[in-house]
C-alpha cells in the first residue's frame, strides 16, 4: 500500500467551511477516489499556516518524527484548488518548493468530492 502525506490549508480548515480536519481527503485516500490510484495509507496530515513559509520545514518534521517516508505528498483540494486561491503562493510554487526540499514527488488535490 502507498504512503502518502496530506498537506491541507489552514485558514480552510479554521473556517469551519466542512473541514475539520479533511475528511474527504482521508476518505479518498482510504478508497482509492480522486487523484489517488489506489488505496493509500495516511501517514502525515500537516497544516498548512499562513503565510506558507514553512510548509517543507514542517512536513520534513513529521516525516522525522513518524520515521515514516511518504512516497508522494498530496496538496489537498482545499489548498490546490481554492477559490480564490492563495494570496501567497498558488498551488505550482508550494509543490516544487515541496519537491525540491523533501525529494517527494507532490500531487495537486485530492478528491472531486463536494
């Protein structure tokens, strides 16, 4: 079973809009729906704070922490495909940023579920 870590946004989470925590992300991933090709294991779910900055510091924290490599890291639906989008850096930059820092290929979204 793939690895995989969630990145979510955190000002979507915090506003209450049906996000708790990324249900759907976690919902997906478990069956196999949206972006993901197969069933896959959650090992990281990491917040994304404005403004971004240190998203890659923090993910490469709980890969360290959980001595869990993740074999690809999504950016949930809630942060790559936002309406509007992110003021800071849009969904492209944060995943080659990602990329470059932690060497894991990077996903944009997760789920078509509304």
């Amino acid at each position: 079973m793939k690895k995989i870590a969630v990145v979510g946004c955190g000002s979507y989470m915090d506003s209450g809009k049906g996000c708790p925590g990324e249900w759907r992300c976690l919902k997906a991933a478990s069956l196999g729906d949206g972006n993901f090709k197969e069933p896959s294991q959650v090992v990281a779910f990491v917040k994304c704070e404005c403004p971004g900055r240190a998203i890659a510091t923090n993910i490469g924290m709980a890969i360290k922490l959980s001595e869990i490599k993740p074999d690809v890291i999504y950016l949930s639906s809630c942060l790559a495909k936002a309406k509007p989008g992110c003021p800071y850096t849009d969904a492209e930059e944060k995943a080659k940023i990602i990329e470059e820092k932690t060497g894991i290929k990077v996903v944009l979204g997760t789920h078509d579920y509304h």
